[in-house]
C-alpha cells in the first residue's frame, strides 16, 4: 500500500464498507479485494460468471472466502435494479433499461444507487467516459451540483528537496474545456476535498500559462473570471490567479511575480488546470517524471461515490482507491 493512504487506513477500517468492481474477472481487482478483506479495510463484491472469477482465484493461488461474487443474469436483484433504473429515468424505455442493467457498469451503479453497496471502482478494464456514463445514470449528481468532476491525489516523495509533499490536482481527467463558472465550481469542490485529506490548509491555483496579467488571451480571463466567481461564492477559501505554475510552487519565482496575493503563490497545494489538456498531461509528468504516486481519478459531484481507475493501474493502486474512497465518503 503506498504510503499517502496509510494516515486514512483506520478511517476506512471503521467504516468497512462494501464497494462493487463491476471488473470482477481482471486479476488485478481481485487481488486488491482479498488485501482488503484481509486488512479488514472494506468488504467486495465481484460481478462476473462465477466460474470465470473462481479461475482468477486459482490462478492467484488466493482464496475468495468471504468476497461476494455475483452473476448478473442470475442475481435476484436485477429486476428490482430495473426498476430502481427506470424510476431514476422515467422516459427510458423499459428494455433498454433491461439491456443496461445487465451491463456489469450499469448493475454496479444501480447497487449503489439503491444502496446496495457503499462505493463502486472501476476502470481497469473500462475508459472513463464509460464509467461515468455509466453512473450519471445510475448514481447521477448531487442535487446542487452543475458539473461532474475529478481529482487525483498526488504524492511527490521529494518536493524541492523539502521532503514528502502532497497535492490535489483538478480537473485531470473529465471536463475538456471547462468554462469559467465550471472552473469555479471544480476549484470550490476541490477545496472542500482538500480539507478532508490533505494535512494542511487549501491553498488552492487556479493555473495558466500567464502570471498576473503578463498575457492577454481569452484562456487567460477564463481563469480571472472563475476566480472572481469563487471569491464571491466561496470567501473562505485560499485561492488565487491567474498563476503559472512556478508562480504557484516556488517561493522565489511568486515574489517576483506575484505582487499581491492571498497568501497561495509559491505554496499552493491544490492545482486547478484550466482544461483536461494541460491537467491530464501534469498529472502523468508528474507520476511518471517526478516518481510521485497518483491515486485516482476520484469523482466530485456524483451524489454517491464512484472512482475511475486508469486502465494501467497496479493492485497497489486499486487498495489506496478503495481506502480513500472509504475514508472519505
């Protein structure tokens, strides 16, 4: 397990919840169950043919003593799942909705709509775009809520030569090109994460390739404009922009870019890109570059939890999912 979840461990222990992998027959997400069931962090229940998940066991060498696994077209709930479905969407026809809920990403989101289960990973096997369509559906937003969301929890092992610092760095993997009032609202929502797993107090940028003013573009006043919308929305936080992201990590570059501020430039800890371009590819610079762990892509937004994993992704980071989604549910 690595090393950025072991603080939320006995968050996620005491709770125990149970969380649908709608990818029950990928060698990964199996492994990952049984650590968790055995650390007693949460429960699993594994969708797929039965004897298509008992062969993964037996190849692992491992056992399934008290994991779930549940056979869709066999299950006693997929009538009533239906009909959660067609309640949720009224105007669906009826069998769509029985051709939907077969599939394991729409069965594993109905679960937990109906509640089920607590919390659904999954990715390793799906692209995101599945996933989420998949839980708008089912799961859908938090009433409130404008747009879907995500973060991933960075972790680089030696930040500046300072040691271990952790981040949170939004939106990496949903919104494209979100306009200023999403900016806003993925900023405001990854500020209210931020207090619920990292250390330390937010201290949120807002990104760009300009510092202050030193470019115009239109890109530009998207930034400006978001952070005009959270200031007013949301005083409380620490936020600024529009800062390059030296401005927004190194304290030497923000004293001589930054004039004024709010107290963030040059210590931020929360990183808002101003689209998926620029937040997908840091991300991975990051990881992949700077050797950090990134666990995620969480979602913000859906009204109950749901985590996306990258199709590469390791056992290692399917057990650190499963515990911050845990802990911070």
């Amino acid at each position: 397990m690595q090393s950025i979840v072991e603080p939320f461990t006995r968050r996620a222990a005491a709770r125990n919840g149970l969380i649908v992998y709608p990818e029950g027959t990928d060698a990964r997400i199996v492994a990952a169950a049984v650590e968790l069931q055995n650390s007693g962090l949460s429960r699993a229940v594994l969708l797929g043919e039965p004897s298509a998940v008992a062969a993964v066991f037996d190849n692992l060498k491992l056992s399934s003593e008290g994991i779930d696994i549940l056979d869709i077209e066999t299950s006693p709930e997929l009538d009533g799942l239906q009909r959660k479905l067609l309640q949720k969407k009224p105007d669906m026809d009826p069998e769509k909705a029985a051709s939907m809920v077969r599939d394991p990403l729409y069965f594993g989101g109905a679960m937990v709509a109906s509640g089920q289960a607590d919390a659904m990973i999954a990715g390793a096997a799906n692209a995101t775009g599945k996933v989420i369509s998949a839980s708008l559906r089912t799961v859908g937003l938090t009433p409130g809520t404008r747009r879907l969301s995500s973060y991933f929890l960075m972790s680089v092992p030696n930040h500046r030569d300072s040691g271990r610092k952790d981040f949170l760095f939004a939106d990496c993997a949903v919104n494209i090109d979100p306009p200023a009032e999403d900016l806003a609202e993925i900023a405001m929502a990854t500020g209210k994460t931020a207090a619920k797993l990292l250390s330390e107090p937010a201290r949120i940028a807002l990104l760009s390739f300009s510092t202050k003013g030193s470019a115009a573009h239109a890109s530009v006043t998207k930034v400006t404009d978001a952070l005009a919308i959270v200031r007013e929305q949301a005083p409380e936080l620490s936020i600024d922009g529009e800062l390059q992201v030296d401005a927004a990590l190194v304290p030497s570059v923000a004293e001589r870019k930054v004039k004024t501020g709010a107290g963030v430039a040059g210590d931020a800890n929360v990183l808002v890109f101003p689209d998926l371009n620029s937040g997908n590819i840091g991300y991975k610079l990051v990881q992949y570059m700077g050797n950090a762990d990134a666990i995620g892509p969480f979602f913000q937004g859906f009204d109950k939890p749901v985590c996306d994993l990258s199709r590469g992704c390791s056992v290692d980071d399917v057990v650190s999912a499963a515990v911050i989604l845990m802990a911070t549910a």
